[in-house]
C-alpha cells in the first residue's frame, strides 16, 4: 500500500472502509471475480488498475513481479479519473 492509499482510505466513512475489507478479501481470492468489475484504465500504458468497493467508489491498484500487488488510492469514481490525469 502506498501512502496516498492509506491517507485516503483512512478519510473514507466508516461504512465504506468496511465494504473496502470485504472486497478486498474477495480480490485477494479473485481480482477478476465479476462482483468486482476490474478493469484496466485508460490510459492502458499507465498499467493501472480498479476494482468497485461499491457503484461510488473505487480501489486503484498496480499489478507487480511476484504476483504482488500494490494498492496506490481509493476514492470516488469520480475523483478517479481525475488522478489519473495527474500521474
């Protein structure tokens, strides 16, 4: 986890931190299980990834070597798109 994740997850309501830890133990199973609805973000170069903690909010995420992974932020949907623009 990044800094910039736990900040920001730390910010969120507690109902979403909950939905976040179960979704996190169904990715952790499955990063594609279809309730997750994954998906590769634009622009596909960056290698940057999400997962729905709910129809609100997102978990972005990196795929590493090693079968790690690396959550990098959480937040709106709509706040998503615009990080993406600033990295």
């Amino acid at each position: 986890m990044t800094d910039e994740f736990t900040r920001r997850y730390s910010e969120l309501p507690l109902s979403i931190q909950k939905k976040a830890e179960l979704r996190e133990e169904i990715f952790r199973q499955n990063p594609f299980h279809p309730s997750l609805h994954t998906e590769k973000l634009n622009p596909r170069k960056k290698e940057i990834w999400s997962f729905r903690i709910d129809y609100s909010y997102r978990i972005l995420f990196r795929f590493a070597e090693n079968n790690a992974i690396y959550f990098l932020s959480v937040g709106p949907h709509s706040w998503i798109y615009r990080y993406m623009n600033r990295i």
